[in-house]
C-alpha cells in the first residue's frame, strides 16, 4: 500500500511487507503443529478412519497423560498467534528488505492455504476446549472413584473404620489436614490414615514403590564419623577421644569380621542417633562433670555405638539438640494433630529414655508409628510388667522410665544382665602380646586402686574398717577428682593421683595387682578395663540383693532385678580368679580374700563380647535380623506344615522332642515354619522350680532364655511335650505366663505378646522357659544366629 504524506512524499507500509514473513512463519508453526499431533497419533487416533486427531471425544485414553499434552499444545498455539501478531505490528522502513519480502511474498503465496491463520486460531480454540473438557471427564471420574472407596473391615486394622468417621466429623479441625490433601472424601480419608498414619491398609490403586537397599561396605576411616559427632561439650571431646584412641582395634576388627562374613550381603541402613541425655533440654549434667569426676559410662557406651555403626558401613545422622531433632524428621504446621511431614527418613533409630521423651513430644502421632523403628539404649534395663502401660498401671508397677509398650528387646543394655533386653555393650581396649609381657614384668603385687573418682563413693558406711584390713597387706592409690583449695576427705594412707585421663589411668592399672569397689558405683566399665590390663577384681557382696524394693537408686527404674554385688556380670560371667565376690562386713572372710589375692597371679582378661569385633558380631546381628515392625501374632499350631504337606495342612507328628543327654526338649526338624531369629534350631523347651524365673531356670542348665521364643511354647504342645497334667487350659493376661500351677494343676497361656518375660516368677506357678544355647563369649548370639 502506497501512501502520501504531509509534505508530498510517498511512504510504503510495512503491514503489506510483512504479510509474506507472517504467513512463512505461521506456516513454519503449522508444519510444526501437524509433525506433533503426528507424534502424537496413539494418544487421540479416534477408532474410525475419518476421525480427525483434534475432534473432541468424551473417551479419554490417556488419563493424566492426555490432559497435560492437550494443555501443551494449546499452549503452543497460542504462543504462535501471539508471535504473529507482535509480527504484524512491526514497522520497517529499510527498501531493501521490503523487496526481500516482496519476493519471498510472491513464492509463498503460490502454495498458501486459503484461510489459514483462521484455521489455526479454529485448532487452538479446539483443543482448549478439548483441555477443557479432559479436565471436566477427570475430575468427574475422581469424584466417582472417591465416592466408591469403601471402608476396609481388615482384622488387621480394627481401628480403621473408627478413625474414618472421626476424620468425618472433624477433619476441619487442624490445618495440618489439608495440608496433606484431605478434602473430605472419604478417599481422602482413606489415604491419609494409610500413608500418613497407621490405621488403615494401603490402598491397591496407589503408588507404593520401594527404592533398593545398598550394600553396607566396611569403613576403617573414621574422620567422617569424628566430624559428625561435632564439638562445644566437654562430653563431645571425651568421646571424640576414645574413637581416636581405639580407631586401629576398629579397623582390625573390621577387617576380621568382614574376612568372617565371606562378602555376605548386608543391607544398608539410614540411622539416626539422638543422644537424649547430652541435648540441652534434658539439663545435659553429664558434660560439666567430665572434668571432675562424673560418670563417664554413658558416654563410653555412646562413642562405641556410634563407631560401631559407622564401621559397619551405614549412614549416620548424629542429633544432640531437639532443634536438630526436630529439622531432621519434620514437624507439619498446625496444631500439633499430624503426624511428620513425609515418610521416615530412617531405618532404624537409636535414642536413651530422654530422647524417646522428646521424641513422644515433638514427633506426635508418629512415634506410634514409626516406634519399631526405635532402639532405646537402656543401662539397666526395662522388664516387660514395667513396659507395658496398662499392666503396669493395674499391678503397681510403679516407674519413671517405663510405660512406653516396645517390644523390650528394643531396650539394649550396657551388660547382658536381662535377657528380656537386647545386650548391646561397649568395648574395652584389647591389648597385644607383647604388652601382655610387659604388664606381666611390671606388676606390682601389694599395689590396690580403689574403684571411685568421687569423694562421695569414699563416704561409704563401714569402709574404714576393710580399707584398714587392706591397708595392712597392700598400698592403696585412689583417683579421687579434687581442686587445689579443698583436697578430698581420703585416708591419710591412700595415695590420691587425683582424676586421670583414660590414657593415665590405663598406666595405673597396668601396675596394680588389685582394683576394689566400695559398691557403687553399679555395672560400670571400669572393672572390665581393670580386668583386662591384668587386675583382679574385689568387689562386695549384698545381704539382702539390691533392688527397686529396698534400695534408693533402683527406685523408680522399670525392674526388679535383684543384684547380688556391685558388678553381676564380672561375678557371674567371669568369676575366679579374675573377679572375687565377698562379704566386706565379714573382716576375716575380706582379709582371706586379700591374702588369697596376694597369692593369685592372673593374665589380662577381656570376654570377646566386649572387644571391637565381638561388638562388631553383634550389632550387625541385630541390625540385619531383629525387624520389630513386622506383624508378629501368638503361634497358631494349625499353621505349621512338615515336609510334603504343600506348607498349610496340620502336621501328626510332636513340635517338640527329646534332646539327647538333656531335661529340655527341642523342636522338631520335622517341622517348619516361616523364618525366626533366633532359628529355631537353638530353642530348648524346659519348665522351672516353684518360684524360679526363667532366667534362672535356664542359667541352671548352661542355657540363656530367649523371650523371641516366647510364641513357639505357647500353647497346648508345649505343655503335653513337657508331660504337664493340666485339668482346665486357658490364656490370661500375666508377666509370670505360659505356666503350671501346681496346686490347681491349671495351665495359662499369655494372651498379650508384650508380657512374655523371662524375669516374671511366682511362687505359685512353675514357667514354661524358652531357653536357648548361646556361643563361648558372646552370650547374645546363639550357635546359628551368626550364619
């Protein structure tokens, strides 16, 4: 178009210039258009010749799929109407071009559609509408497929359609609610109670897609694990101490069990380890007495622990502050009625009884959830009439630990004293040959270091008259914390090193020919280290034992463990003539003893359960064998199979048989069952004495009991194995359960899983036990449970 202007001169437009470009460029986009719904020819092929891709159907093939590709397209039209008319609004006075232009116009037009820019706003405003009406169908066929979601009646989950009409009636009630998609279908419902919570089955038509587990590699590096431990507590370094000082024994041992396991495939799992009792919120009283004195058994069972895992090769998250706790595993907003954020991030957590308290109050209605997921690091230990709530509270089991209704081999001690409890350990430092020949050249014989940093161990009643006796026949050397100006209330004739670092007090005992308790303080390491660097052990005798019932410092602990002497597993486990047991207020019975001892010459000692690889054997056992979130119910003898039964037709034969040159039965190789750890094969089947527990009743016979065996004796075979006349059979709910009465001569099972409990005795009842054999040094495993 040629146009004049104000002043004569004639000026040519660029609107006719530029139709050419613009159609070459919408023709471009077209081309593009027809090569991708080409592309896309299986999503919207209609199922008659004829039918054009972009006819809108009611039939929707590709669900979610076809919805977001009809949104691209769209949108990829209109990005091409928009270029277009940002093209013809364009201005450009260069002649050169507009002859440019004028030819490329003349070519294109010989092959241009009659209509076509209009034929492509018709397709965009098509498939729009076609978008539209896929969001319409998909949404409609949500709220049909809600409103079909029945309430699942599995026996599983009793408590599932109860919590459905709860979420009915009130799921406005906390934001958090929403926030994890519930809209008020019972859909909704449904899949928050399954996938958030814990109360009903998982939905079939869901995604429940499982990542692979890694292959847990040994680690000999230990600088990882020193720099997540972290620093700022005197605590923190007491540790970060001894993992340096014992990292080449790790590595040794490493390598040896490794060597052990022949490349055994172990799974590896992502573990967090909070330390309760360090973290700032539970007061931490143990870092300000690391300098003075204070006790330091936690923390070398902590340091252990963590070098343990580590070693093992699984992945740590290390949290000693509840701010760490709560980043780590994610708090939803509200009002605190939802549970975390998003799956467990975990596979396994360890924590002490402070930490499990912060987690009940930060992690809410998770910690239900995800608490077979915990290991709670027990000192002395949590017998099960103490865990399970309801019980406890009805018999007056009275606690401030307890309550927490765990399976209680979740509970895991500093020695293997409650074989209702998992032993977890420590180690002690293991010493070489040729500093087993030094310390054998260096002894002192009349040398004696008493067993207590504080000034408050020395104030024990009565104990100027033994230290007298002993004072008489040996040096003493104490180790008593004290500060320039007020020297410890010690006798004149001790000689007080003051408080030593673990390397000094090493030296010290390597000297000395005696290490002697005052009584307390209870199950530490210390006589363990004394043992192992070639003393022997003096340590008193209690009459009557010490226990919840007359002793201030078991008061309130979840068990009723009675301890004979000051450290029950040095008496019992090792003994003569590394460990001696006496009656200090028997002053001849004490000065035999010291006389005795004078005579003795012992080797160090140090049990393999307690060296880095036996911890190491140990804890891989547990991490890869004990699963407490699996569904276990009471053993049903109807469910068993033997060999040729096609594994569910009732078997004929007896479960449990006569084992040679024993009192106790075994299980019967004709029979089997799903997978237990335990096996199977290590169980053997006794009745206890009138008020015998089964931890004695077992012990008498050179056997352990095993509470996973519970569920396998627990029932009728059990007792006509035993040739127990019952007149009346029945299941009641009680710790001292499956036992005989022999004065009613009635039998009763447990009814509740959580009672099983080796500790539980009566006088009234002789106990079914559930005993197994065990490995020499390494009492947690038995013969099998290491293959």
């Amino acid at each position: 178009v040629i146009t004049g202007s104000t002043d004569g001169k004639m000026v040519r437009r660029s609107l006719v210039t530029f139709k050419p470009f613009r159609i070459f460029v919408v023709g471009i986009g077209f081309f593009s258009l027809c090569f991708l719904m080409t592309s896309l020819g299986g999503q919207f092929s209609a199922k008659r010749l004829g039918d054009s891709p972009f006819t809108i159907r009611t039939e929707v093939l590709g669900g979610v799929e076809s919805r977001d590709v009809l949104r691209k397209i769209s949108d990829m039209l209109e990005v091409i109407l928009k270029r277009m008319d940002s093209l013809s609004k364009l201005d450009n006075t260069s002649t050169t071009d507009a002859r440019r232009l004028d030819e490329l116009s003349s070519a294109v037009s010989r092959f241009q559609p009659a209509g076509l820019v209009e034929k492509i706003q018709a397709i965009a405003q098509n498939v729009s509408n076609m978008a539209i009406k896929v969001e319409q169908i998909l949404q409609n066929s949500m709220v049909q497929r809600r409103g079909t979601c029945e309430v699942p009646r599995d026996p599983h989950f009793p408590e599932c359609p109860g919590k459905v009409d709860w979420m009915r009636a009130r799921w406005t009630s906390d934001p958090c609610y929403a926030f994890y998609g519930v809209d008020g279908s019972d859909c909704s419902f449904l899949i928050y109670l399954s996938e958030v919570e814990w109360f009903c089955p998982p939905l079939a038509w869901r995604n429940h897609s499982i990542l692979p587990t890694q292959f847990a590699a040994f680690r000999t590096d230990l600088s990882v694990l020193l720099d997540q431990v972290g620093t700022g507590k005197e605590s923190l370094s007491f540790m970060k101490g001894r993992i340096r000082r014992l990292a080449q024994q790790w590595a040794t041992a490493a390598n040896r069990l490794e060597a052990k396991l022949e490349e055994r495939w172990r799974d590896q799992k992502k573990i967090l380890v909070h330390v309760g009792f360090l973290t700032e919120e539970s007061g931490d009283v143990f870092s300000p007495k690391v300098l003075k004195g204070g006790p330091l058994g936690e923390m070398v069972q902590w340091a252990d622990i963590l070098t343990a895992l580590h070693v093992l090769g699984h992945n740590l998250k290390i949290s000693i502050s509840v701010k760490e706790l709560q980043g780590i595993l994610g708090v939803p907003p509200g009002r605190g009625s939802c549970p975390l954020t998003g799956p467990l991030p975990f596979d396994l957590i360890y924590t002490d009884y402070q930490g499990l308290q912060q987690m009940k109050q930060h992690m809410g209605l998770s910690l239900k959830k995800h608490k077979c997921h915990i290991r709670v690091i027990d000192t002395f230990g949590t017998e099960p009439a103490y865990n399970n709530e309801e019980y406890a509270r009805l018999r007056s089991y009275r606690t401030n630990w307890g309550y927490w209704n765990l399976n209680t081999q979740q509970y895991m001690t500093m020695f293997p004293h409650t074989p209702d409890n998992s032993f977890m350990g420590f180690v002690s430092e293991e010493l070489n040959e040729t500093e087993k020949r030094s310390i054998q050249q260096n002894k002192v014989n009349n040398m004696a270091v008493v067993y207590g940093k504080e000034a408050s161990m020395w104030k024990v009643q009565g104990k100027e008259g033994f230290l007298q006796i002993l004072h008489r026949h040996m040096e003493i050397h104490g180790t008593v914390y004290y500060e320039t100006q007020r020297p410890p209330e010690v006798p004149s004739f001790v000689k007080n090193h003051g408080l030593l670092t673990q390397h000094e007090l090493q030296q010290l005992l390597r000297k000395a020919k005696l290490f002697i308790g005052f009584g307390f303080p209870y199950e530490g390491p210390a006589p363990l280290e004394a043992i192992a660097n070639g003393c022997i052990f003096l340590q008193p005798k209690f009459h009557p034992p010490h226990s919840s019932l007359n002793h201030e410092f078991f008061r309130g602990k979840p068990t009723s463990r009675e301890v004979s002497s000051q450290h029950p597993y040095a008496e019992q486990y090792i003994g003569r003539p590394h460990v001696m047991t006496v009656d200090y207020n028997n002053s001849l019975e004490f000065d035999s003893a010291i006389r005795e001892i004078l005579r003795t010459k012992v080797d160090p000692y140090l049990p393999y359960e307690y060296t880095c690889e036996g911890m190491l054997e140990r804890v891989h056992s547990y991490i890869q064998h004990q699963d407490f979130c699996a569904p276990e119910t009471l053993f049903i003898p109807s469910n068993i199979s033997s060999p040729g039964s096609g594994g569910g037709g009732r078997i004929t034969g007896p479960l449990f048989v006569p084992l040679l040159n024993s009192t106790a039965l075994g299980w019967s190789s004709n029979v089997t069952v799903p997978p237990a750890w335990p096996p199977l094969s290590s169980l053997r089947l006794l009745m206890s004495q009138e008020g015998q527990s089964c931890v004695e009743a077992c012990h008498s016979v050179g056997f352990i009991c095993e509470p996973a065996h519970f569920r396998f004796i627990n029932n009728k075979e059990a007792l006509h194995g035993l040739e127990v006349q019952c007149e009346v059979v029945d299941s009641e709910i009680n710790h001292i359960l499956p036992a005989f009465s022999v004065v009613q001569r009635e039998c009763s099972l447990q009814r509740e899983p959580l009672l099983f409990s080796c500790a539980g005795y009566s006088p009234k009842y002789r106990r079914l036990c559930p005993c197994r054999d065990f490995l020499r040094g390494q009492v947690a495993l038995c013969r099998d449970c290491f293959k």
